[in-house]
C-alpha cells in the first residue's frame, strides 16, 4: 500500500521459512529492539492501510 495509495492492488509476501533453509535473513546478531519495533510499527501500518482501502471496494452480491 503506502506509496501506491488509491490503486488497487495487492502484494503478495514470502516468509523468510521459504527463502532460507534456517527461515534467517541477514546478521541476527545486528538485531535490536529499536529495529523489532519498527519493522511492528510498519507491518502495523500497512495492514491498517490495506483495510482501509479494502473496506472501500465495491461488495457485488453473488447470485
């Protein structure tokens, strides 16, 4: 969503499970709180937006 505000569009994720045999991007060791709770804050963001738009789609009934 974010930068694409007002398209429809959907993008879809991997897990890191699928990318990498032990499911770890990058060096663990460089992790910290502060960037844990950032990369929340984002996922957070962005699934807000994401229901926002969604919540705007037109609903047709399915006979």
């Amino acid at each position: 969503m974010g930068k694409n505000k007002g398209k429809h569009h959907l993008e879809v994720f991997r897990t890191s499970s699928e990318l990498t045999d032990s499911g770890v991007m990058g060096n663990p060791l460089n992790a910290t709180r502060e960037k844990g709770e950032e990369i929340i804050r984002r996922w957070v963001d962005y699934i807000r937006e994401f229901v926002q738009e969604f919540g705007k789609l037109p609903i047709h009934k399915v006979q």
